[in-house]
C-alpha cells in the first residue's frame, strides 16, 4: 500500500501529514505527562552519577532529585545503606524501582565470593553457577550502584574504590538478610517466639497455672507474655493487635468482632472472715445478703449484672468499701469487715471461708478469645490447640 494510501486510512492527507510536521513543537518541559518518564526508575537512573548523564548534568536538573525524594516520601521506594535501593509498592507489584534493575540477593553473594577469591572462575565454582552468569550479575550490580567494583587484569583482580567502600555495606546486607531467615524459620517452628497473652484480672492463677505448666512442657521455646485488665480492656488490646490471644467472660454476648470458644464454668461465691454469720452456713442464699456489710470488687465483670439480681431477690447489702485489687478485698473480708463477692477460682487468701451463693445461682464462662477472621500465627495456634484440649474438670482442684 502507498504511503498516501496509509495516511488516507488513517483519516488524513499527505499535505495534512505535512502541515501537521511544520508545526512547532512545545519543549519537553511544557509537554505535560508525556515529558514525564512512564517508569519510576528512570528518575533514579537520572539522579545518580554514571546513570546515562554526568554528575553535572543530574545536579543541573533538580527535577529528578525531586521526584526520587518525593517518591521516598510516599513510602515507594526504601534506601538501604545509602547506595543500595530497594523497591517497595504500595500496590503490591515486586520489584525494587518497578522496572529497573535492582540490587538483588544473589549479586551480592556473587560480589563478596569475588571479593574473598579475586577470581571470577573460582568465585563462580563457590557459588555453584556458571562464569557468564557470574560475570552478568557483577556487571548489573555496577550497573546498578553506578561504577566498576572490580579491576579485571591479567592474573591482578583487585576491587576499586567503590568496591571497597560497597563490600562492608553489601556484607551486612547478607548478613541482615540471612539472620531474617534464620528467625522466619524459628517463629515457624515455635522457636524463640513471643506470645503475648490478655489475662482478665478477675481470672484467679489457681486452676490456670496447671495449664501454663502444660503449654511450657510441650512448647518450652514459646516466651509467653501474660498481660492483665478488664475484659473491656482486653478485648480492645486484642482488637488492635497489641494482644496474640485473651482469656475473658462476661455476662453479655462476646462482641461479634471476636471468636470465642468456651473453656469451663465458675460459680461466684461468698468470701467471709472466721466467725462471720456466713461461716456457719452451707450455703448462703441472696436474700441472706440483705443489709449485710459488704466489701465491693471494682473490677468485677459481673458487678451490674449480680446488682440487679441481688435486687430482684431482695438482696440489698451495705456497701462499706470498694477497691479495684482482689487481695486487699480478700483481706478485709478475712479481717471480718464483711463479705465479698468473688469467683470461686479467685480466691487466693489462706483462710479465707468459701460459701456457694444459690437462690439463684450466679455463674461464669471463662473462654479463650481471638479475633475473627485475623489469621492464627503458628504461636497462637499451638496455643488455642492446647488450651481447648486441657482437661479444666480437676484443674486447680
């Protein structure tokens, strides 16, 4: 086909063709995006010396410098040791600078065997690759860091001035990287990981240290952490990631952000002192509650929830003192200030005497909680296994 026969197929004449090239053209400086280089990597080739413009030309240009620097900003693209750049998107594609070529694992390997044999046959022999694959991953990495890092004479292969100030850079870089690995391959394994635990305060160590002891026996690497609060608390910690697992209750449904998954049920009974009316009972009813001096734990989970059921049953004690920590409430009531209304498992003052509360009887489900849809580490995992696989039936008994 004739030329004028293409340009009629494209919609336009030889003189349009030709009035169109007269033209004057804008300078690249006004053209808008298509001045603009399509690839982030070419405003990295063009702000670093040997990068296809002298060092005078780059500095010259502040634009490039500009756009790298601001491309940094945005979080694309992370310097490592100054020379070295590697390349992080946002929007998940791999690759440092999208597009060019970046410094990657095996050059360096390839770079510090030539280092240690200054001998690119022996190097490449050490590294189990052939001399030209070698040969290209030095020439890309000199490419890359913007200079020769080796001297290639005969029988004299020695580094240049870049390549002795880029091997210690280049060697910890190696060094990073292989410990990185070495502690993926640990965290894989339960080996030196850390496990941190949300403990609701209220939950006492009684019937719980028998399992702690089960999961060290069977996980003795697993470092665990156990942090305490209220269930409020804890669930909020969890919700942000600042807890691995939690153990809680409440009266109320567990919010629908969480899975929870039921471990054992604990009565609340009545704390009281030797010698207290309660001590020559079996049991104490809730009415039997009415007008008592009563010693208030702050942090109770269940405070509002057993307040109306007092109040219903025609349960109304006299409240004398209230404190947040569980010891101090224990021993008052061990002292014969009152009583106190505390989890059956909670009770950690020796001496203190214990009475079920019936008429109604008030319990507790204590559940190990995680985050829904979060998926489990292999720490978390272990441990929601071997949690809902202990026997609680004579735990702490």
């Amino acid at each position: 086909m004739s030329r004028s026969g293409r340009c009629r197929l494209r919609g336009r004449s030889p003189a349009d063709n030709r009035r169109r090239q007269a033209l004057p053209r804008r300078p690249a400086s006004c053209a808008g995006d298509r001045a603009r280089p399509r690839n982030p990597a070419d405003h990295v080739r063009a702000a670093r010396p040997y990068g296809g413009r002298s060092a005078s030309a780059a500095s010259r240009s502040g634009s490039c410098g500009v756009s790298l620097l601001r491309q940094y900003r945005q979080g694309k693209y992370l310097p490592v040791l100054g020379s070295i750049a590697v390349g992080y998107d946002r929007l998940g594609h791999s690759g440092a600078f999208a597009g060019a070529s970046a410094v990657e694992m095996h050059q360096i390997r390839y770079f510090l065997a030539v280092c240690e044999t200054l001998n690119f046959t022996r190097a490449a022999e050490a590294c189990n690759v052939s001399q030209p694959s070698l040969t290209r991953a030095i020439k890309g990495l000199e490419d890359e860091l913007g200079g020769p890092l080796f001297r290639r004479e005969r029988n004299n292969t020695h580094l240049t001035g870049l390549g002795e100030m880029m091997r210690p850079h280049l060697t910890q870089v190696l060094i990073e990287t292989d410990a990185a690995k070495e502690r993926a391959k640990s965290f894989a394994k339960l080996e030196d990981v850390e496990l941190k635990l949300g403990m609701m305060c209220t939950i006492g160590p009684r019937r719980f240290v028998p399992f702690l002891q089960t999961f060290r026996e069977r996980h003795p690497k697993v470092r665990l952490i156990v942090q305490d609060g209220s269930n409020i608390e804890i669930q909020e910690r969890l919700a942000q990631g600042e807890l691995d697992v939690a153990v809680y209750g409440q009266p109320e449904e567990i919010d629908e952000r969480f899975h929870a998954r039921r471990l054992y049920d604990e009565r609340f009974v009545i704390g009281v002192g030797p010698g207290h009316v309660f001590d020559k009972q079996n049991a104490v009813k809730v009415c039997d509650l009415n007008d008592q001096p009563y010693i208030n734990r702050l942090q109770c989970e269940f405070l509002g929830h057993a307040g109306r059921i007092f109040r219903e049953q025609g349960g109304r004690p006299r409240t004398v003192f209230r404190s947040d920590r569980d010891d101090w409430v224990q021993s008052m009531a061990m002292a014969g200030l009152g009583f106190t209304f505390i989890p059956e498992y909670a009770v950690t003052m020796p001496g203190l005497r214990v009475r079920p509360l019936i008429e109604p009887e008030i319990v507790r489900t204590i559940q190990v909680v995680t985050v829904r849809g979060r998926p489990h580490t292999p720490a978390v995992g272990a441990f929601v296994r071997e949690i809902l696989a202990f026997s609680w039936v004579n735990a702490g008994n």
